[in-house]
C-alpha cells in the first residue's frame, strides 16, 4: 500500500481490497497511538514505511530489553534467531514473531482505497 498506486492508478483504483502492513487509521491502540506521534512530530500522517521502520525499532527494542544492560553482538543476533515472539508492534492487528527459521510473522491488515486513501478494513 503505498502513496504511488493512489497517484498511478487514480479513480481506476477506487474501492480496490488489497493486503497491508499497515492501516493509515489505526487498527490498534498502539498503532492509533503511534499515528498521533507521529503526526505531531513530523506535521503529516506516517505511511507504510514509517510504521514498518518503527516496528523493527520496537522489535529491536524488546530484544535490547531481554538482554539487559551491555549486550554482546552475538547475543543481539542469538535472540533475533530464538527469542522474537509475540513482540507488540504497530503493524498488522496482532503480535510480531520470528520463527526460528526467521521467517517473520504477524496478522496484516486489510486495506480499502475509499476516496484516494488507504482506509483499514473492519
């Protein structure tokens, strides 16, 4: 979902279903929360990329805390391989997780085109 099919596509895409990230109008607490912030500090709605770059922030975040004060590289790269589970971020309508074959895992949003703009589907 990103600002170039509204401005490509036009009213060709009014009204199109599509799978997101991210939902501009918040699907949950954090995400509205996050979208306030952002908005006041930066004097403009934080897109896709915004959110997704601030989710891995928040991830490496919850990883730092678990470690505690000092920790080795190898420790950072040990917990992102075994211990990124049910990690709340900004993204999707649920938990983030990396399985241990690093794949990542979290319930995206559902996203409508409604007047030229993404607008999360309930």
């Amino acid at each position: 979902a990103t600002p170039t099919l509204l401005k490509l596509g036009g009213k060709a895409v009014e009204g199109v279903t599509l799978v997101g990230d991210f939902a501009p109008d918040g699907a949950t607490d954090a995400a509205k929360a996050f979208i306030a912030a952002y908005t006041k500090r930066f004097g403009s709605a934080p897109d896709n990329f915004a959110a997704v770059g601030y989710a891995q922030v928040q991830v490496l975040g919850a990883v730092l805390d678990k470690l505690g004060p000092k920790p080795t590289r190898e420790a950072v790269r040990d917990a992102f391989a075994s211990s990124v589970t049910n990690i709340p971020t900004v993204l999707g309508t649920g938990p983030y997780t990396i399985t241990p074959k690093r794949e990542v895992q979290y319930m995206p949003v559902l996203l409508r085109v409604t007047n030229g703009q993404f607008v999360g589907v309930k």
